[in-house]
C-alpha cells in the first residue's frame, strides 16, 4: 500500500452546462480519515463516484490504493468498499442474506461469506434482526446494514458518502463510533459531509469543496486557526442597538468588528478568553446597550466554511447533488 | 480477491458464478413480495378463469375449442409481461443506489442483469407450469403431442420471455423511478398481446390489423405453441418464434447491457 492511498489530481467533470467538479486535487494518507466538507451540489458526491469507479472523470487522474481508477478497474473495486447515502440493501432480503451475497460477488467462498456476515451483523448489533427481511428495519439499521455491506471483504479503502445524513442524533453517534473503530484497524475512510461537527470530530485531515472545486485543506485545527482565534458575539436587544455595541467593544477588538444589523449581532475578535467576555460586559454595561445574548465563541467549521466561501453551509442546500445520468 | 484478473476460463467461472449469485438471491425474495406474488399466481389463474368463461362461448375458433385455444395465447401473453418484475426491480435498484452499490463490486459487469433475467425464466416456468394446470382444470387438454413436443413448448414460451426481459431491462435502466418503469413496461405489451391470434383468430380481425397481427412476435410464437401442444398446423411459425427471440435478445441484450455500464444515478 503507498503512503497514500487516494491520489487525485485535476479532476474535471462536466454534466451539460453545469461544472461538476473543477479541478479536484486530494491526497489521503494511508490509514486515516479524510472529511470531504461542502454543501448539497459542491462535487462531493461526484468525487467518490469517480474514485469508485462509477463515473469517469473528464479530465484529471485519479488512483486508489495505487491502481488508477481508469484504466485499472477492477483491481480499484477489489480494493474499495462504498457506503452511499441511501442503504442499498435489498428490501426483501433478511441483513444476513444481504451481507452474504454481497461477500459471494466479492467472490468469497459460500461458507466465508457466511462466516462473515455473522460476524458483520454482530459488530452492528443486528444479530438479533439478522434474519428478518431488510423492509422491517430502521432507518438507522438500514443505515449500519449498508455500511457493513462496505465492510465484508475487510478492504483497505473505504468510501462513505454522507453515512450520517438523514439518521437521528443517537444514530448518528453509533455511526461515529463504528467509523472511529474502522479507523483503528488501519483503513483508510474517504467521507463526505455536510456536518462540519461530522468533520471535526471523525477526521484527521479535511478538504472544504465548493462549487465543484477545493478550496481550502488542512487539518480541523488547521483549518480553525484560518478564521482566526475566539470571537465574543454580541446581541443587542434592538438593531439600533449593534452599532453602538460595536463602537463600545473597539477596544477589545483584536481584529476588525462585524456588525450585522439584520440580526443585531456584533461579532469582535478577541484575544482573553474569558477576560475578554468579562471586559466586554464591563464595556457594554458603561456604554448603556440593552445586550440580550452574549457569548465566548471559539472557532468551529462552520465558521470556516463562512469564511471560506462567503456563504454558510446551508446556504445551497436546494440546488441538489443530484446529477443526469 | 485474486479473481480481479486471470485467464478467460476463470473470468468465465466467476462471470457465471456472479450470475448465479443474483439470480439465486433475486429468487429467494419473491415469496416474500406479496404484489409479486399475486402477479405469478392469483392474476394468471384469474385470466385463464375469466377468458374461458367470458369469452369461451362468444368467439369461434375453428378446430379447436375456445379453452385450448385460449390456453397456449395468455400463456404467451403471461410470460410477455413476466419480464416486467426485471423492469421494475432494475428501476427500483437504481433509485436506492444498490446498482451503484453492485457496479463498485469486483464482479462481472454482465451478471447483475443475467441474473435478474435469468430468474425471469424461472418465475415463468412456474407461471407456466401452474396456467397449464389450471387451464386443464376449466378443459384444456393436449392434443395430437408427446412429451418433446410439449417440452420445446415450454422451452419456446421460456426463450420467448427471455426476450421481453431484456426488453423490459432496458426499459427499467431508462426511466426515472419504478413507477414509469411499470406503466413504460406495461403500456406497450397491450396492444401488441391483444392485437394477435392469442385471444381472437386473426382473420376476424380487420384487414389492416390483421396485417399487423401476421407478423407479430406474440401471434408466431402463440401459433407455434398451439402447433407444437395440439397439432394445430403453424407453418413455419416456430422458427419465426425462434428469429424473433433471438433477434430481439441480440439487439435488448447489448443495449440493456451498454445502458447499465454508462448508468449513473446520484
């Protein structure tokens, strides 16, 4: 296995008018997790078909595992196992029945893929519904279903498109704990997301895409210290009240003030930690602003994200990754 | 995983043994889909009851009674429209990703639509099987046949429905949901099941559906049937039946393929 084991350089891809991808350039290294951060209609999901062989790019190159996704196919498939974001699993299927035809086409031996799917079903707590038909389950069963269908022949390359969107917030957390355990036993996981905590807490390395290309790539902690240290945002009581705000909390900015009237929120970069949330009120307080909210943020995603692309991660959610065939 | 390559002989294994994978586990699920169940079972024997009686008395048929004439037509007409269970899977694979999930798989491009049509043949066999069945409970009896006969009957009606899978395989990978999947894979088989000798003689048909209904694929193979179980003479309609099965395997069958390599759905 190569030090890393995604490789893509200048991926381009087109769907009529609309730019898919723009020149998508990712190194992952071998054994760790890799967040590919963006809103609905970035590129993310046009990424991982590419790299799983799904969909060719226009341009650019791309290898898995040291096998180029376009010319060495199925040697990249045999490599790669692809978790998408709906559980395609059969309906009608028990999970048991499921898993073991999915190990027969990785061209396990019957009693293997057996073997294998039991001990897939365990580890997702799915042994009890292990041999009921797939319609019964849960969402989040399908959900960990589909992903255990990523895992049976054990491969080293593990692609996950948006494994948590849609799941409930306890379901969400069992995913993390799998995907955190994949991990540990030496995979490499390309994910991708639109949860900027999803991001943050699973993966070593990010990559922000946007509008089909990269924009921004570095660790979360690298990523963070881009937007700058903590902030004390501020909300007056009335719009007319942000600026005053503002005009008071000039002398603990440590950096350049916003204001946003719409919402009557002022957001000053400071240095003090919490010194400077109490200097803060000190100074509103002396200065007569009604404050209805005021607090000590430290940088998440979400503020790279914002100031990264000008626009929050929500912002495109409409226009939709889906894509002609 | 050492299978990724290798000589011709065990891609051929593996090609076949893939195949069998889907078509197995394709097989095993449909105990278990009641709307699929009906359409196997209640809906082929509902048709052989209702024909035989509704129309049984209205319509001649010189040479043979109604029931027998009747009998080899809404068989074809069965396994013209078994393929549909293809069509419609197909649709429903793409839309919830399984095909995306199964063309990430190392295994042969060809098997995932082998197999589905594959199990088409099966399913059919048993719809076969239990029309014929049912149709000599309401009268139906062989005529002027031996066994060979009547098995290459069965093997014509077999290849035939084979041919509309691929039909309907196409038509599934094509449509955006399995909704269209089923109307586009219904909508066009009425008229041409109904515009044959399957239900009616051709010639009290009109003279420029008759003219339609000489050349149907579902008029030669129903003629050929009826020759091959009661010794109605057909001409050279089985071999017409043959041609066109083949004819249309040769064409679907790549195309169903090709369309499923350059599939790609979010």
């Amino acid at each position: 296995m190569p030090d890393s084991a995604i490789v893509a350089n200048g991926l381009t891809k087109r769907f009529g008018d609309v730019e898919a991808l723009c020149g998508v350039d990712l190194e992952v290294p071998t054994a760790s997790v890799f967040a590919l951060l963006g809103p609905n209609g970035a590129g993310k999901t046009t990424t991982v078909r590419i790299l799983a062989t799904l969909l060719r790019a226009d341009g650019g190159t791309a290898t898995v595992g040291g096998y180029d996704v376009a010319r060495q196919q199925k040697q990249v498939r045999a490599h790669i196992g692809l978790s998408g974001q709906y559980a395609a699993v059969n309906e009608a299927l028990t999970g048991e029945e499921n898993l073991e035809m999915v190990g027969r086409l990785y061209r396990m031996r019957r009693p293997a893929a057996r073997k294998r799917a039991l001990e897939l079903l365990e580890r997702f707590e799915l042994t009890d519904a292990a041999r009921r038909p797939v319609k019964t389950y849960s969402g989040g069963m399908r959900r960990r279903l589909d992903l255990a269908a990523a895992l049976v022949a054990r491969p080293p390359v593990v692609f996950l498109d948006e494994p948590t969107t849609g799941l409930d917030p306890r379901s969400r957390l069992g995913m993390w704990d799998t995907i955190e355990r994949l991990v540990g036993r030496g995979a490499t996981v390309l994910l991708t997301t639109q949860y900027l905590e999803e991001a943050d807490r699973l993966a070593a390395n990010v990559a922000v895409i946007d509008r089909g290309g990269v924009i921004a790539e570095g660790s979360p902690t690298e990523l963070k210290s881009r937007v700058g240290g903590e902030r004390v945002e501020v909300t007056t009581s009335t719009r007319e009240g942000a600026p005053d705000a503002a005009q008071a909390l000039q002398a603990i900015a440590d950096g350049e003030v916003q204001v946003d009237p719409e919402a009557a929120t002022v957001t000053v970069p400071v240095r003090g930690g919490s010194r400077s949330l109490m200097d803060a009120v000190r100074l509103l307080d002396a200065s007569s602003v009604d404050v209805a909210d005021i607090s000590l943020r430290r940088p998440t995603l979400d503020d790279v994200f914002l100031s990264l692309t000008g626009h929050a991660a929500e912002e495109s959610e409409e226009q939709g990754e889906e894509v002609p065939a | 995983m050492s299978a990724a390559s290798g000589s011709l002989r065990s891609r051929t294994y593996w090609a076949l043994s893939d195949a069998w994978v889907v078509t197995k586990y394709n097989l095993i699920a449909v105990p278990r889909v009641p709307e699929l169940l009906v359409f196997l079972t209640i809906q082929p024997i509902l048709f052989v009851v209702l024909f035989r009686y509704v129309f049984g008395g209205a319509i001649d048929t010189p040479g043979l009674s109604y029931v027998n004439f009747l009998i080899p037509g809404i068989i074809v007409q069965t396994v013209a429209f078994g393929g549909i269970t293809t069509g419609i899977g197909l649709a429903e694979d793409l839309q919830k990703g399984v095909i995306d999930r199964l063309r990430s798989l190392p295994m042969a491009r060809f098997a995932l639509l082998a197999g589905r049509t594959v199990a088409d043949i099966a399913r059919n066999m048993f719809s076969i099987v239990l029309m014929v069945l049912v149709g000599i409970i309401v009268g139906f009896s062989f005529q002027d046949t031996d066994v060979a006969k009547v098995v290459a009957g069965v093997l014509l009606l077999l290849l035939f429905g084979f041919a509309f899978s691929w039909i309907a395989a196409l038509i599934g990978l094509s449509v955006p949901n399995a909704e269209v999947a089923q109307s586009a894979g219904f909508i066009w088989l009425f008229p041409l099941t109904f515009a044959s000798s399957a239900f009616v003689p051709v010639d009290s048909m009109p003279d420029w559906l008759q003219a339609f209904a000489e050349v149907n694929p579902v008029t030669v193979t129903v003629n050929a049937v009826r020759e091959l179980w009661l010794g109605a003479p057909a001409g050279n309609d089985i071999l017409w039946s043959v041609l066109w099965s083949l004819g249309l395997i040769a064409i679907f069958a790549p195309l169903a393929t090709l369309r499923y390599r350059r599939t790609s759905r979010a």
